[in-house]
C-alpha cells in the first residue's frame, strides 16, 4: 500500500496540464485531492476522473488573485477533505512580449496570478500545516525564474519572485516539520506550452505533465526527515 494513501492535497489549477498530470497521479497514490481553477467543465471533469480512482475528490472554482474568494474557498475544501497535508502551488498563466509591446495591465496580470496566487492559497492553508506539525508544498517556479531573457519580463518576473517567497518559505517552517519544495521546469509539453508554440508536444521529444507528476510524488515518499529543497526537471535530448 502506498504509505501517502489517506494524505489530503490541494492543487491550484487542476484542471488541465501540469495540475491536472499531478491530481491523478495522487490518486493513484490513494491521496484525495481539491483542484482548483476557472474553468468549471475543466475541474468538473477531471474530479469525475479522479473519483474513479476510488479517492475523495472535489473541486473549487476561484481566481487565485481573488483574496475573499480564495478565503471562503480553501477553507470549505479542506473542510470536505477533513484536513490538508499537501499543497501544490501550481496555477499560473504565461506569455512572452517585447517589454515595451507587452501591455502593462497584462504584464501585471502575470506577476499577480503567479506571485500573488502563490501566496493568497498558502496563506490560507498554512495555518492548518503549522498546526498539525507537518506538511508538504510545492511552489511551482520555471527555468524562467533562473535566468531572464528576452521578451520574458513579466513571466521571469514573477517566477524570479516565486522562487524567493518559496525559499525564505522553506527557511521558516521547515521547524515545524513542513517541506517547501521549490520546482524550476524546463517546458513540458502541456496546454500552456503548445499552445504558446514552444513545442509540438512529441512525447519523444519533450518532457510530458506525467514526467513532473512522478517527480512529486517520488519527492512525497522522501522519508520526513529528507526534503527536496529545489528541483529542475529537464528533457534529457530535446530535439
Ligand atoms: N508547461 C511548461 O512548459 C512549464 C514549464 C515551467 C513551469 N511551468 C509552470 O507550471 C504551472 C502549470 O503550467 P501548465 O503548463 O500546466 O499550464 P496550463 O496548462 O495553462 O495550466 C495552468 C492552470 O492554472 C490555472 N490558472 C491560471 N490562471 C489562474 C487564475 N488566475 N486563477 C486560478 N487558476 C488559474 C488554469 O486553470 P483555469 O484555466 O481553469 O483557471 C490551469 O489549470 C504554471 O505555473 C507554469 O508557469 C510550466
């Protein structure tokens, strides 16, 4: 049996690519999962996936940025849980422009979705990780967030932050048992990425959403005492 069968996660944006890879490989490890997102048909059909899988599965519909709904909306999914013990920080939108082309309300939608979502969700669930002694989160970065380039601004903006909110993170509630683990993919082949053109998606080829899914749940089975602090998944022989 799976020692992480009975564990309780959240993932934001959960309803397709790198989130949704990562519900179902949870369930198949028995842990019953909350996705998050805002697209209702997305989250609606994948929880029927997920309860097929024999695990309690629920879905919240809610803009990561939006602090009173992400409030109301944490709290009545852990409450359907009965609990939490995993977060997946993984919704985020990207898009690449030249800085001066890039509209400025668009180039602050990236850093809020990525930044401010990140933390709005954590903020609401921490409280119950601290108090149970325990816990895992994951805060899904890119190699965006390593190194900038051109027509990346917002985009490496916001994964540049999300890297040192993760990181001062992990420093402070590693004491209460808590892994923060922080994730720097290359592209994988999800909606986002073929959809913005960066790969044609060729499992041959390209990383693909399964790929990341193992990583964390082999990084959930570490023994507590051993955490992933950062991790960057790359294609080994990209074409
Ligand atoms: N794919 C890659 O190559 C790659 C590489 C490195 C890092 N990443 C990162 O991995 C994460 C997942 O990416 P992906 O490739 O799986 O992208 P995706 O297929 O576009 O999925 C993104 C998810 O985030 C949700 N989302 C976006 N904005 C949201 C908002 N304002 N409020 C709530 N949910 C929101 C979307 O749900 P709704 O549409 O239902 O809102 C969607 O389910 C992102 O943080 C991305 O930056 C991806």
């Amino acid at each position: 049996m799976s020692p992480l069968k009975g564990k309780n996660a959240i993932i934001t944006g959960g309803g397709r690519g790198l989130g949704k890879a990562t519900a179902l490989a949870f369930a198949k490890e028995g842990i019953n999962v909350a996705i998050t997102g805002r697209n209702e048909e997305r989250l609606k059909q994948t929880v029927e996936e997920l309860t097929a899988l024999g695990v309690k599965a629920t879905y919240a519909v809610f803009d990561v940025v939006d602090k009173p709904a992400v409030h109301t909306e944490i709290a009545k999914v852990i409450d359907f849980l009965g609990g939490i013990d995993i977060l997946v920080n993984n919704a985020g939108i990207s898009e690449f422009g030249k800085f001066v082309d890039m509209p400025a309300d668009r180039w602050e939608e990236i850093l809020l979705t990525n930044v401010m979502g990140v933390y709005n969700v954590t903020r609401e669930v921490l409280p119950h990780l601290i108090q149970q002694n325990e816990g895992d989160i994951f805060n899904v970065a890119s190699t965006a967030g390593l190194n900038g380039n051109p027509t990346t601004s917002a985009y490496s903006a916001s994964k540049f932050a999300v890297i040192g909110l993760s990181e001062s993170l992990m420093k402070e509630v590693r004491k209460n048992n808590i892994r923060v683990c922080t994730l720097t993919p290359s592209t994988i082949a999800s909606d986002m990425s073929i959809e913005l053109g960066l790969t044609d998606g060729n499992p041959d080829h390209i990383l693909q959403p399964e790929d990341f899914a193992e990583l964390l749940v082999a990084t959930l089975k570490l023994p507590r005492r051993a955490m992933l602090k950062t991790a960057s998944l790359w294609t080994t022989n990209p074409v």
